[in-house]
C-alpha cells in the first residue's frame, strides 16, 4: 500500500518574511547557487501561501499578491543568472544577480502590513522528497528556446501549478527573459477530484501571449493537474500545438489517468532534463555525492564508485538470505554511495 501525504504546517507571514530576510542576508557571495537555491524554494512557498490564502483577492489583496510574485521572480533571476554563467550562457552572473537581489529586498515592505496574517504553507514535495532541482528546469527551457531561435512575437505566459510551480514557473519565466523574451507568468491550483482536476482562466488572462509554457514536478497518479491547465487554456484560445509541459519526470500519468488526460498529454509537447544530465561546476550530482559522503565519513580506503540501491538492492546489503527478502515498491530509488 502507499500513502500519499500533504505535508503542511500554518505560520504567520512575519515569521515567514523574517526567515526570507535572513536567508537573504547570508548571501553575501552572489553566486552562492545552493544559498539562492534556498532563497527561491523559500520566495515560493511565500508566493503560494498568499496566493491560497486570497483565492478570490479584493483589491489590497490583489496588490500583496503581486509583491510575493515579484519577490520570487527576482529570486528566480538571481538564481538563473548564476546557474547560467556557470554552464557558459553568457550571462554576467554577479552583477545579474546583485541587482535581482538589492531589488527583491524592496518587495518586502508593503507585507509589513499583514504580518499577524496566519497562512498555510505547504512544503515543495519534489524539492522535499523526490530529488527534483530547479536546475533542471533552467536547462528545459533552454532546450524549448533553442527549437524557437525566431519566433515572433516572442511572448510566452509560464503558467506555475501550485504549490511548487511558484518557484519553477519562475525559474522558467526568468530563462526565457534572459533570451529577451516577454513573459507573463501567473499560477493556478487546480480543483475538484483528486483524479479529475479542473482549472479555469480568463481570456483577457493571455495578456496577448500566443504560447503557454505549464510548469509543475508531475505528472502523478492522474496527471490531470497539468492536463487542466492545458485544457483551460485551450478554452482560453492557445492552440495546442503552443502549449507545453516542464514536467518533473518523463514517464506518463499514472494509473488513475483518464482517457482524456491521457489524450492530452500524448498531444503536448514535454521539456524535461534528467539529473543524469545536469552538471554543477563540470560536475555530476553522483561525483557530487561522492565527494561529499568521503569528506562526512572519511575512511583509510578512497570512495571510488556510486552504487545504485533502488528497486530493492539495498535488501541484499541488509539480509543474508533473498528468501528473507521483504517486498519493495520498486519504482522508488535510492541511491547510496560507496
């Protein structure tokens, strides 16, 4: 049996801010790529709290959801900047990310007014539990601008499901800006049965967009969260032939899938970069966690190799006998080093 959890916890916006504003003024190397990988999970999860808090915002509440939204794309920005001059795409990293920062540290006044508001803060599950980085996401959208070299006009909506499509439609929006691209980026939560999300959106929401990017760390079970927003902006007027999918895997909708989510994402075009492909400084997450397991636990023998423990290998290291062996979800991995 599997369970599937909603981790959340309640906070008031204060304390929130107050934790931005540390994790900010720690940074004091702008290319710090793990600080400001920190700051921007964090500038989502204050983006996606306000957004569910104000589903259906007055003006005022309007005006904080802005503030929230601009904090994480200026955190976003800071962060593809860097990751960006890093992997040589010609981005000048610090003073980019400088800029982004000094301006996202202004965002934070105009919440000082509601920081005794309680608000619901789920925790990001594919940064949390799944390995998933925001790194990935950057080389996406490289990819879906190198098959676009001279569209015109060049305006894209990126559209984030919540709760972790705050961060990554942002990471999204700011690649695509980086190639002077204009966007306009938005985020919705889907509703209705687990399995049969729907979504809805406005026409005059396209904000002139004549292409829709859909950003989130699935598809799941159903993957009928990504599906509704592309059906809500079929609806809307995108042709389906310009929307697409960043989703956090390759694999299709689950089990729960209808025949209608399945049509959908059979007919949406996915961007998606495995880890396996993503490198830090030249260098692999697995060399990563080489060099990190032999400096935590250091031993008179080097750590040499990576070996993959998932689908249930780790049971030969555990039990002398396979017929000893427990049953084992073997989609899962887990990956050790030795």
């Amino acid at each position: 049996m599997l369970v599937y959890g909603d981790p959340q916890f309640d906070e008031t916006l204060g304390t929130m801010l107050t934790r931005l504003r540390a994790c900010l003024e720690t940074l004091t190397i702008f290319d710090d790529i793990d600080g400001l990988r920190r700051l921007l999970i964090q500038a989502g999860q204050l983006e996606q709290a306000v957004q569910d808090h104000w589903p259906e915002p007055d003006a005022e509440a309007r005006r904080l959801i802005v503030h929230t939204q601009k904090i994480t794309e200026l955190a976003a920005a800071a962060f593809y900047a860097v990751w960006a001059g890093a992997n040589q795409q010609g981005t000048k990293a610090r003073g980019e990310s400088q800029r982004a920062l000094a301006s996202m540290a202004e965002q934070f006044e105009p919440l000082e007014s509601v920081t005794n508001i309680t608000v619901t803060v789920k925790v990001p599950e594919g940064f949390e539990f799944y390995g998933l980085y925001p790194e990935q996401y950057c080389a996406s959208a490289l990819r879906w601008l190198a098959e676009r070299p001279s569209a015109l006009p060049r305006r894209a909506m990126v559209v984030g499901i919540r709760s972790i499509g705050t961060s990554l439609s942002a990471v999204v929006a700011a690649a695509l800006n980086a190639a002077e691209w204009r966007t306009h980026r938005l985020t919705m939560r889907p509703d209705g049965d687990a399995f049969r999300r729907t979504a809805r959106i406005n026409r005059q929401d396209l904000a002139g967009c004549e292409c829709a990017l859909i950003v989130d760390e699935g598809p799941g079970l159903s993957g009928s969260s990504m599906a509704a927003g592309a059906e809500a902006l079929a609806g809307a007027g995108i042709p389906t032939e310009r929307i697409a999918f960043f989703p956090g895997h390759d694999g299709e909708p689950g089990p729960a899938a209808s025949g209608q989510v399945r049509q959908r994402w059979a007919a949406t075009a996915r961007y998606f970069t495995p880890l396996t492909q993503m490198r830090w400084n030249g260098v692999s997450l697995q060399e990563c966690l080489l060099a990190k397991a032999a400096e935590l636990c250091p031993s008179e023998s080097p750590w040499k190799n990576i070996q993959d423990l998932g689908g249930g290998l780790w049971r030969s290291f555990i039990f002398p006998s396979e017929a000893d062996w427990p049953a084992v979800a073997t989609c899962y991995k887990l990956t050790k080093s030795r």
